[in-house]
C-alpha cells in the first residue's frame, strides 16, 4: 500500500514537472485588462504596461509600482488624481481606475523676450496655439502648441530659439493647472551666399532655381524648396542642400552638392488599351544637351489607332520653375472608325506653370492629308494660334484624391488672313469634379464635356482638329472617338464609387452625349459596372459599358464594351 502511494505521489510531481514550462510561459506571458478608461487614455495605459512587460513580466511586478505606472499614463490627458486598483488572479490582472475629476486649465500665460520678441509673424502664431483657458488640460496640445512657437521662430530665421521657461503648474486638490511659456527666440539669421558644387551646368542657370536672397531672414522651408526645385530639373540623380551653421557669422553659407544625371537616357514601354489595343513607346532623351539647360526628347508611340513620331526641343525660361519653352515637330498617323489622317504639325509653345493651374500659349503650323467615312480624301494647311489654360486642385504628386476638380479651357483661331485655307474658331470646356461622403465612403465622379467649332464646311476641318466623342474617357460604350465629325459637342457622365475595403470601389456609371450640326446626329447614352483600384500607380479601373436607349434598354445588335482605365482621374 505505502509502495503504491510512493508511485502515485512521484507521477504527480513528474506531471507538475512536465507542465511546469507552460506554468513559466502563462505566468510572464499573463494577460491584463483595464476597466474604467476609454479611448485615448485606455490606448496610453495599455501601451505602457505592454512595454513594461517587455522587461519584467506584470506579475512579478508590485502592486503599488504598477498603479504609479498607470497614473502617470492618465496624467498626460489631465487626470492627475486617479484612484488604481490592481487585482491579481492565476491567469489575469484587472486593473479598475476611477480617473478622477479632469484637470482644467485655470490661465495661460505666454511670452517672447529677446531680439524677435516684436517679430509680428511669431506674435500671430500666440492666437493660434491649440490650448484654451478654461478647457481640459491635454499634454498633447501642450506639446504642440510649444512646437508651434519654436517653428514661427525657426521659419523666420531665429534657429536657436528656446524656451526659458515652460511649466505647467497642478493644483490637484482644485484640479486646475496654470500653463507659463516664455520664448526666448535668440538671435536671427540670414541667408549668406549659396555656393554650388561644379556640374555640367551653367552657375547662371542654377541661380535662377534659388527661392532666396542674400541677406533674406533664413527658413528651412525654402531649403527644402531649392532642393525641390533641383531635384525636378532632370538634370541630378542626387541633390543635397546643406546650410553652414557653424560659421560665427548670422549669414548661413548654404552647400548645394550635386550628383549628375547620365546626359542620354532610353524609355521603352509596352501596354494595352482598350481605346487603342496593344501599344508600344520608345523614347530618346538628352538632358541637358549644353549647359543653358536645353532639353531634347524624341518619342515614338504606336498602336492600332494612333501612331506618333514627335521631337521637342525644350529651353528653360527666365524663372525655369514655372517658364518653358519648348519647339516640337511631329508626324501623326490617325485611324479612327470615324475617319483617318495622316499629319504633319510643327508647335512653338511657352509654358507657365503654378501650382494649381497651368498655361500653354503656342502657335502651331499643321498639313494634312485625311477622310472622313464616305467622304472624299482633302488635303489642307491651317496656321493658328492656340491657348490652353488649366485649373485644378490635387497637387502635381498625388495620384488619387477623394475631392477636387480639373478644369481645361481650350481655344483655338485659324483665319484665312493668317495663310490659313479655312476660317476656324473652336473653344473646348472639359470639366471633372469628385465629392466623397466621408460618413458613407461614397464618391462622386462628375465629368462635363462642352464644345464649339465654326467652320463654313464640317468636311474641311482636319481630322485631328475635330470633335469626337467615344472611348475610356467619356461615351465608354462606344469605340474611340467614333462619334462625330460635328461643329458642336455635348457629354455629361456621372460615376458613383462606393468603397468597400480600403483603396477598392464599386462602380456604377451613366453617359449621355452628342456631336451635331450641321448633321443632326443622335443622343447616345450608356450604362456600366465596375471596380477601382487605388493602386500606388494610381487608379485602375475595369469596367463593362453598355450602350442603350433613352429608356435605358441595351440597343439593338448592341454588347457589353470591356473598359480600362490606368491613371489620375483629375
């Protein structure tokens, strides 16, 4: 009997032997809970005790060392006087806080001293500062409101300022608190001379991309902004602006250090559309050809509807951030459903551009040989002017943007007394806008499409000069630019997109549009699904379009059109 109680007794310890890893593992791998606290103060507790439990594990912790630790993650939200229970089971340890009463902010008092204490741009910045008299104390707004200051000092030129003094005094029996800061912004520095390393262009054209001047009050901003600028030419594959502030100097010499560019580049590029089937680009660059910064690109682009061979000859202007000016040449081979055409077109073009608009005033020489279907073959040579204008809202590098707009004005004059055959006035208004309900995940993708062209005779406008509608961007159930020749345009296309996991939608889209006069040439309308991937290429879309009457019902001998769509909307 006593040897079989020894057998028992010695399985026993060997089964705690066994599972006394596990015991081990649960004991400093043990769960916590929080109750009492929500949102960002839970957030804060919870994330100091997982980084506690990083080095000690909870339970090997005192009670009283981990009610500190969870007072002081209340304390940044103004919870100064919290009452912290902690309890602790085999497997868990609750915590229960009652938080207490929130500290509020009894008064503010802020100051500037020393040589920009009268600078007004840092004394506009005092009424901007995220903390109110008489609101909850948050240790956020605190931190961000002293950021603020320190950057309307930096941004006009005192790099050195500091804080003599910045407290926040608690009465935690009145739960209030007094906020004092006191700037202290030190002395203001200037820009000094900007001093370029040796490259491949000329030290005149460099200047002209500097957003300062000697002697202007120094920003980081504007550093930024010049190595912005540099990095855009094309010409440097690196780019590195660098201030000295170590000279004993209040004028910062500013390094500009930059690596080439190789001067000759290749593009080869292959794809395919469903407005031009599989297409090919070859393209050959030259930047820069001399030290002035010009700039030569020849292109190839080829597919079943439009084929291009094109030269620019580009030459930076005055301001070469928003100047240009560029010489091209090319020849164009066009095969649409509606008519073909083979052309010849040489364009003296000067660019401005913004940052939300952009305008190109050209005067363009065009020959062309082309049909219409069932029309006769006509050559014609037409010398006009051309003015485009562009607004728009999203920024140059953003590819998807859940609101704004694009507007594009386009006119164009040929007139016999400018060596032109025809007489040709044509104005093109292309409008798109996006709204999203953020509270839905809807958006709304609204495009408009008006034009005009006078002309005595439809048939001797040049193919290419012509108003068509069909294809990916607008009449989606008609083949590309298959409707038309027509002296007037009209298209009007709304696309609701509902997200339904981050970066996808589901489309829904209806179109109506029509080329006319002197033709008297039907509306055409279609309908379609399909979905959106915000991809870091920019938006892909895919869609089935039909075409269908004015009650909506498919067309006869009508099918459902594939549609692609790779790239900004707006």
């Amino acid at each position: 009997m006593v040897m079989k109680r020894l057998k028992f007794s010695y399985l026993i310890a060997f089964i705690m032997l066994l599972s006394l890893p596990a015991w081990l593992y649960a004991q400093s791998a043990m769960k916590f809970t929080i109750i009492g606290i929500k949102n960002a103060p839970l957030t804060n507790a919870t994330e100091r005790l997982n980084e506690l439990a990083k080095h000690t594990p909870l339970r090997d912790i005192p009670h009283k060392r981990l009610e500190e630790h969870v007072a002081l993650a209340l304390a940044p939200f103004g919870y100064f006087t919290p009452k912290v229970t902690v309890r602790k089971s085999f497997h868990l340890i609750t915590i229960y806080i009652k938080p207490g009463p929130r500290t509020i902010i009894r008064a503010i008092n802020v100051s500037l001293i020393g040589e920009g204490q009268a600078n007004a741009c840092i004394k506009k910045s005092l009424s901007a500062l995220d903390l109110v008299a008489h609101e909850p104390f948050d240790n956020t707004r605190y931190e961000k409101a002293k950021q603020t200051l320190l950057t309307a000092a930096e941004a006009q030129g005192y790099l050195r300022a500091f804080f003599k003094h910045a407290q926040v005094l608690v009465d935690k029996a009145a739960h209030q608190a007094e906020v004092t800061l006191i700037l202290d912004t030190g002395p203001r520095f200037y820009f000094g001379q900007v001093q370029f390393d040796p490259s491949h262009i000329s030290p005149e054209l460099l200047k002209r991309y500097i957003p300062f001047c000697y002697g202007q009050p120094f920003s980081n901003a504007k550093i930024l902004e010049l190595n912005t600028r540099l990095s855009n030419t094309g010409y440097f594959s690196a780019v590195t602006v660098k201030p000295n502030t170590k000279v004993t100097s209040n004028h910062l010499p500013v390094n500009v250090h930059l690596q080439p560019s190789p001067r000759i580049s290749y593009t080869v590029g292959a794809g395919f559309g469903t407005d031009t089937g599989p297409r090919g680009k070859l393209g050959y660059h030259v930047v820069p050809v001399n030290a002035q910064g010009h700039k030569f690109n020849l292109i190839g682009l080829g597919s079943m509807r439009e084929n291009t061979l094109q030269a620019q000859y580009s030459i930076p202007g005055v301001n070469p951030v928003v100047n240009q000016y560029d010489f091209t040449g090319g020849i164009t081979n066009l095969n649409y459903r509606s008519g073909k055409s083979r052309a010849a077109l040489l364009t003296f073009s000067q660019r401005h551009n913004l940052s939300k608009c952009q305008r190109v005033l050209s005067l363009n020489v065009l020959h062309e040989r082309y049909n219409y279907v069932d029309e006769p073959t006509y050559t014609r040579f037409a010398l006009y002017p051309k003015a485009s204008f562009t607004w728009f809202s999203r920024d140059k590098d953003q590819l998807f943007v859940p609101q704004g707009y694009r507007l594009i004005v386009d006119g164009l004059l040929a007139s016999r007394a400018l060596l032109s055959q025809n007489d040709i006035y044509q104005l093109l208004i292309d409008a798109k806008i996006a709204y999203t309900l953020q509270a839905t995940h809807t958006r709304f993708y609204l495009h408009g499409i008006q034009g005009l062209t006078q002309i005595n005779n439809i048939n001797l406008l040049p193919l290419s000069l012509s108003l068509f509608l069909g294809g990916a961007d607008n009449l989606k159930g008609f083949s590309y630019n298959s409707i038309g020749p027509g002296k007037i345009l009209s298209y009007g296309g709304l696309e609701l997109q509902q997200e339904v996991k981050e970066n996808w939608y589901a489309l829904g889209f209806v179109d109506i549009g029509r080329v006319y006069h002197p033709q008297d040439n039907p509306i055409r309308r279609d309908i379609g699904v399909g979905a959106m991937w915000v991809s870091p290429v920019g938006p892909i879309k895919v869609g089935l379009a039909l075409p269908v009457d004015d009650r909506f019902r498919r067309l006869d001998h009508a099918s459902p059109r594939l549609v692609i769509n790779i790239g900004p909307e707006l």
